[in-house]
C-alpha cells in the first residue's frame, strides 16, 4: 500500500519530465509567413513541430482545439484574420483560447511602442536571427515550462477567472492536494471548476487543463513516468 | 500634403520660438523682427511682451508689442512658437501701432493672413511629424531585412560548424567559427540599435529565467573567435551561474554593452577581467578593464549622449542603456575607478542583478 505524503500546494509539486518525455509529450507549432529553417532544426532534433505560414478561418482548429504546447509566432504577415495587428491580433486569440500554452514571440522586426503588447503578452522572445543551439536550447526549456504544474494551474485560474494567491485559488489548490491523498475528492475539485466556467468554450479549455493538472499531479506524486 | 502657398506671400513674417524665450540671446535671434534685438536689448519691456506670450493662454488672439507691432502666438502639439513682427488689418489701435505702420509698411497683414499663417505652420508641423513616422518605419522595415541577411550568415555559419564538429561547433574549422561569431556579434549590434530606437522595450516585463555567467561566457566567447582572442578571462564562484528572472529582449545588452564599452577604452593588449559571484541576494558582475587616466570616468558615463572620451568613436548611449536594461531587471550598476600605474586608470563597472534563489521561487515568478 503506497502512503502519500501530504501536499501543500501546488508549488511543492515536482512535475519535472525526463528529456525523452518531453519529446514524447510535446507538440510544437511554427506560424511565420517564411518558412524558417529552425523548423528542419526542431525537426532533427526529435521535437514534433508543425509548420503553418498563417491561422485564419480555415485552420482556427489548429488553435482551438488546444492540442499544441508552445508557439512560435511572428509578428508580420501573420493573423490579419483577427485584427489589424497581425501577429499581436492571433496572440490575442491564442492566449483566449487557451492561456496555458506557452508562445514565444519569433520575430526579427523592430517592433515600435504602439506594437510592444506582443512582447508583453508572449511569454518568452526568441530572435529569428538567434544562434541554432540557442534556438534549440530556449525551445526546450519553454516546453519544459508549458508543461509545468505552475503553468498549467495559472492558465487554469486565468479560465476560471480566479487571481493567483487568492482565496479560491487556495480553496481550489487544497481540493487538489486532498484529491491526491484521497482520489475520490478530486470530483469536488471538476465540480468547483466548472461551477466557476460560465461558457461552452471556456469549460472545453478548462476541462483539457484540469485533467492535464491532475495528472501532473497525480504522476507526480505516485512516481509513475509521465506521458 | 501641407498647405504651404498660403504661407509663401507671408515670408518673411518672423517666428520667435517660445520655448526658447528664457534664454533671451537664443530665443530671439531666431528669425525675430529687424526692431526686436534692438528692442530687446534696450530694456524689460519687449522680455515681457515674448514672457507673456509664452506663459499665457493667448493661442488665438493677437497681442500687440510695447513697440507697436503684434504678434500671435501658434500652439499645436509640442512646438510653441509666435508669428510676430506685423501689424495686423484691422488695426488693434494706438499711436505706436500707426507709427510702427509708416515705419515698415511691408510688415502690414491682413489678420485673416495671418490665421492662414497659422493653418499652414500646424499643417507644417503635422507633415513634419508624419515624415518622422514614416521614417522610423522604414527604418524599422531596413534593419528587419538586415538582420535577416545576417540571420542567413550566421546559422549558415553555425550549421557547418555543428556539421564540421558536432560534439563542440567552436572548435569547428576557424574561418567558419569566425564567419559565425561575428554575425552573432552583428547580431548583439542589432539589439543595440533596436532598443536605441526604442527604449520602452526596456519596460517590458521579465518572463524568463537567464543564467548571468552564461550570457557573459557567450558574449566573451563571441569577442574571442571575432578577433580579439586573449583579451578576455571571466571567472564564477564555483559552481555559480547565477539565475535571475530576465527579459529575453534586451538582457543580452548589458554584457555586450560593457565588453564593447571595455575593449574600445582599454590600453592596448591588456587583460578585460569579469568576474561573477554571488553577494547579499544578488549576482554581482564587475567587468574590469584598464583605461588611459585623464578619462574621469564617472556615473555621469550613464547619461544619454555622454562619451567617456573623444578621441574614441561612439555615441554616448551604450553605458545609458546598460544602466536602463540593470534598472529593468531591478539591478543597480557602478563604476570605480583607481590609478593603477602611470598613465593608467583601473575601472571597473559593477552589475548587481536581484537572485532568484530556489526553484520554487523561479516556479512562482514566472508563474505571476
């Protein structure tokens, strides 16, 4: 009989994955109206990444069915199905969709004032004209990020509308930790959620992070290899 | 495109910049009229006449001059300027008025000339400011197709690197190394200028975790396969890389900044020392170097536009963007300086960069 040690939030919880998990687990996509080069380097170094020169009405699904871990994206030539701010426009929507996917801004223009929201609402800066190593280093640990338990918990409340550190995220996080000592209690935390999710769309995103965070979680604590 | 026929027939209708009124000699020598350095030199009342102008809520209406002449004042967004020298039709009254009149008749206007003036000028200024727009755009478009050309070099470079020497890409061939290096070193440029261009990117938020040393040991490794192979050593505690919380955009600038600043103001062939350790909660990065005394080398070498010497090529705004990008990351830097021999000063510049101690702190930054 395994004896599971108490938690106390989501924090303590190590959701690190082994290198070959996170290759396994990941999916990348590339949004740049050239097709660049580091796409072939992903490629060879065993990261499954697809590739798109655009997202507009006919490939939305890409974005919402929520299935990738990390963007790429550019800023020019790209999203002008969402606004007139292009990239920055398509971040909009991507962050809306699914605030737990990790975007790392991949552009080389020299972005004024007016369109420095996108650095600002990416989560990470990647410079087209960064070295390949570099590229594939800063890739990498994104990912690792996007599949943190932090992560995916602040994209949660991000759906549910909860701010982090406030009393429902301490309620929800302590339905997590009790879920864990006692599996059963997990209900009473999907019940919380969704009570808060009002929308058909917001409950489909909420639904894909829950389960994701629980079994971080889960796996985490029985020691079984993620994936 | 501006309305500037109206204005032509007004020439020379003199302009007095207000912004320029406190400093008497320079705000009036600007195109003011023939009778006003005179006038101006002659006692208070003409200051008082430009003071007024300037402080006063007076945009639309046309005030006359203690000598007779008016003037209208022109504000619109960020110049403040007045049309002045005339008398205007109809009159405004007075004898000074119909003496300054027969004095110089050519500087009779009609006042609906005048508020064409006034049109034309803010059409001016607006053009003006288009044109600014416009060129930083392009401006912005020509670095973007730059640095993709020297994208291309440098992964090209960089690939028959990994390809020549897949285990460690720097010892790879050497002309292929030094082709890589110095786009990458291009590249450091690029971020330069861009944050140059536009210093709010220094206000962007910090969303990523950087190791300090190696954002140094990259930087100095780039300077040693571009040429300059035994000018550097950098040290750490041992076992130290000090983690800070880091905005990807702009943290490559510090140590680009201060290896570029040190190896343009060292006496030749001597050692550029940086040293990383870790003291009272933060990463402390001191990047010493030797420079030719007499430079007084001070906090001031932090303010825009202030070069530490002449005889060197530069801009003065390298160690002013330095400091903002510290200050972003919620650091603070210093300089020292100390004579070392004759003739040859010690300085040294000291980064400090707020730690972040433990992984759960890391978790818990990136996660706010």
């Amino acid at each position: 009989m395994r004896v599971f040690s108490p938690q106390k939030s989501i924090a303590s919880i190590n959701s690190s994955l082994t290198r070959d998990e996170l290759l396994r687990r990941s999916r990348i996509l590339v949004i740049d109206d050239e097709r660049p080069e580091i796409v072939d380097d992903l490629k060879r170094a065993h990261f499954a990444v697809d590739y798109e020169p655009d997202i507009d009405a006919t490939k939305i699904d890409l974005i919402d069915k929520r299935i990738y871990d990390l963007i790429l994206l550019d800023f020019g030539n790209v999203g002008r199905a969402f606004g007139s701010d292009e990239g920055l426009s398509l971040l909009r929507h991507i962050k809306r969709v699914n605030p737990a996917v990790v975007v790392i801004s991949y552009t080389s223009k020299a972005l004024g004032a007016s369109q420095a929201d996108f650095y600002r609402l990416c989560d990470a800066v990647l410079p087209k004209d960064a070295g390949i190593s570099e590229s594939l280093e800063k890739i990498e640990l994104e990912l690792r990020r996007a599949h943190s338990i932090t992560n995916v918990w602040s994209g949660l409340l991000t759906v549910c509308g909860v701010p982090a550190g406030s009393a429902d995220d301490k309620r929800l996080q302590n339905l997590l930790v009790r879920g864990l000592n006692r599996p059963p209690k997990l209900e009473a935390l999907k019940q919380s959620v969704m009570k808060m999710l009002t929308s058909e769309e917001m409950q489909k995103t909420g639904a894909i992070l829950l389960a994701k965070v629980i079994e971080l979680a889960v796996r985490s604590v029985t020691g079984l290899p993620n994936g | 495109m501006a309305d500037f026929q109206n204005i032509v027939p007004l020439i020379p209708l003199p302009v007095v910049d207000l912004h320029g009124i406190s400093v008497p000699r320079d705000g009036l020598l600007l195109g003011a009229p023939p009778d006003c350095p005179k006038n101006w030199a002659s006692g208070l009342r003409c200051h008082e006449h430009y003071h007024g102008l300037a402080n006063a809520d007076v945009a639309d209406d046309i005030v006359q001059c203690p000598f007779g002449y008016a003037s209208r004042v022109v504000r619109h967004k960020n110049i403040l300027i007045a049309l002045t020298g005339f008398i205007p039709y109809p009159r405004l009254g007075g004898d000074r008025e119909r003496r300054a009149a027969k004095k110089r008749a050519i500087a009779k206007l009609a006042t609906e000339q005048i508020n064409k003036a006034v049109v034309a000028v803010k059409n001016a200024v607006d053009f003006s400011d288009r044109i600014q727009v416009d060129t930083v755009r392009r401006q912005s478009v020509a670095l973007h197709e730059i640095r993709k050309l020297n994208r291309t070099v440098k992964q090209t470079a960089e690939r028959l690197c990994r390809e020549d020497s897949p285990g460690e890409p720097d010892a790879a061939e050497a002309r292929f190394v030094q082709i890589w290096k110095s786009a990458e070193l291009m590249s450091q440029q690029f971020d330069v200028i861009e944050l140059l261009a536009n210093e709010d990117l220094a206000k962007l938020p910090r969303n990523s975790v950087s190791e300090v040393y190696r954002i140094f040991d990259k930087c100095v490794r780039i300077y040693r396969h571009a040429g300059h192979p035994n000018r550097f050593s950098i040290t750490a505690q041992q076992g130290y890389s000090g983690k800070i919380l880091a905005c990807d955009k702009t943290l490559s600038i510090i140590p680009s900044a201060l290896i570029e600043n040190a190896l343009k103001y060292s006496v030749a062939d001597t050692l550029i020392h940086i040293d990383v350790e870790s003291k009272g909660g933060n990463c402390v990065v001191t990047v010493t170097n030797q420079a030719k005394a007499g430079d007084n080398v001070t906090r001031k070498a932090f303010q825009k536009g202030v070069r530490l010497s002449s005889d060197q090529d530069g801009t003065g705004h390298g160690l002013h963007l330095v400091k903002i990008v510290v200050e972003q990351h919620g650091g603070t830097i210093d300089v020292l300086t100390r004579p070392l021999r004759k003739g040859v000063d010690e300085i040294r510049f000291i980064v400090r960069l707020p730690e972040l101690h433990d992984a759960r702190a890391q978790k818990r930054a990136l996660s706010a």
